[in-house]
C-alpha cells in the first residue's frame, strides 16, 4: 500500500511563537517552561529579529512602490510606525517600516501602456551635500536616503520642477522584520529561515540557561543561517556552455 502524503506545505505558517520558544528550550534539555520564560524568550527572540537587520538583505522583505512627487519638494518621510508619524503619499499608500532604498527610477505614465522609467542614482551624504542648491528646480535623477530611529528621509535632487509633478519616483525598498507580538502569532519569514531562527533562539536562551551550551548553539545557529542567507539569494539565468575538446591540440 502506498504512503500518504499531507498535501500541505504550510507548517512555517501554522508554526506559533510558543512552539518556537519551547523547541529552543527543549534544544537546551528544557521542558514546562513557565510564564516568566516565555516572557523572556519572545525578548530575545524580537532582539535577534532585529539583528538580523545587520545580516544583509532579506529578499522576502523587498517591496516596491510608486512616490508621488510634488514640485518644489525635496524631502519625502516615511516612518517606522503610524503613530511617529505620516508618512508620505504614494502607490501603495500607508507604508510604514521601511528600512532602505535598494534602487529607484524617475517613472511617467505610471499606468498608461507608454510607461517608461528613467534611472536615478543613489547618492551618499558627501555628495548631496556638494549640491549647492538643493531646492534648484528641474528632472530628479539623484536620490540621498536618510535613516533615522523612527523614519527614512528620501531626499531627491534636483527638486521635481512643474513638468515632473506628474511622476512618480518608483524604487524598491527593505522593510523592517515584523516584530514577533503574540505567542500565537506565526513569524513573519519564509520556511527556509525556520530552523536558523529556532537555532538562533536556543542560542540565545542558552547564554541564560544553560552556558555550557553556548559554543555548542552558536555554531549550529551560525551555520543554518548562513545557509538560509545563500539560499535567500536572488538568483539570475543560469547558461552552461560545453567546453570542446580537441585531441591532438
């Protein structure tokens, strides 16, 4: 008789944060855990989320949208969270917890068939501080993003002038890793990033619960998460070309 497979491949979605917090435990020779500890581990586990901001690019975390600009404007704001602030308008609108800009282009004709983008360039502080006129009208094609605590400023040069209100700056952006809320919450990641995220909490717990673990956790946390960050990778085509081979050459 053949075997039967569940035909489901939601276990990333269903798995809640109490489930995480007592896989780490068990990892560490821990069961029951108690009020206090699952309090303590959603910290360290919102801690390590937020570490992971350091780690690169999180690929599952890259959305777009479509700024609109407005003349005489240079400065666009969007916040961490709605109640720091309003942040500014655009397609979609209501985006908050944007961590950075990766790419942008000048955009016309943003739902027309005739759409066309033109690239705009990423700037550091020292160059948008050379501009000497940064309110000088006219086609954006440089940006400068600004990372504050609580909001990312984007700063476009030269300012959109009257014929260029009418666009849009799309770009793609990072957002910030959801923190984790409540226990019966799923996490906001894809399924490869399952295991690192368990071993990467174990890790964690056990620098307060079991320290003659640690070295243990952190190397095996270390090395699922490096794997996880390959595999996150956005891979282009890939074209294998023969080699010949010529005897006698």
């Amino acid at each position: 008789m053949a075997n039967t497979t569940s035909g489901t491949t939601t276990f990333d979605k269903t798995f809640s944060i109490d489930e995480i917090i007592e896989e780490a435990f068990e990892r560490l020779g821990q069961q029951d855990v108690t009020g206090y500890q699952l309090k303590t581990s959603r910290r360290s586990l919102n801690i390590m989320l937020q570490e992971w901001g350091n780690r690169g690019i999180h690929y599952w975390e890259i959305a777009e949208l479509d700024l609109d600009l407005v003349q005489g404007q240079s400065e666009y704001k969007f916040f961490r969270a709605s109640s720091d602030g309003t942040s500014a308008t655009s397609n979609p609108n209501g985006i908050y917890g944007m961590s950075d800009v990766l790419e942008a282009q000048l955009r016309n004709n943003r739902t027309a068939t005739n759409q066309s983008d033109s690239p705009m360039t990423k700037v550091d502080r020292s160059t948008y501080a050379a501009f000497s006129n940064k309110l000088s009208q006219g086609t954006p094609n440089q940006y400068w993003v600004q990372r504050f605590i609580d909001h990312v400023s984007i700063n476009v040069y030269p300012t959109p002038d009257a014929s260029n209100a009418s666009k849009d700056m799309h770009f793609y952006y990072i957002k910030r890793i959801q923190d984790v809320g409540d226990y019966t919450n799923a996490t906001d990641m894809p399924f490869r990033f399952v295991p690192c995220m368990v071993s990467g909490l174990a890790y964690y717990l056990s620098m307060k619960y079991a320290p003659q673990m640690t070295q243990q956790m952190k190397l095996l946390y270390e090395d699922e998460l490096a794997r996880a960050l390959q595999e996150d990778g956005s891979a282009s085509s890939t074209f294998i070309t023969p080699k010949a081979y010529y005897p006698g050459t």
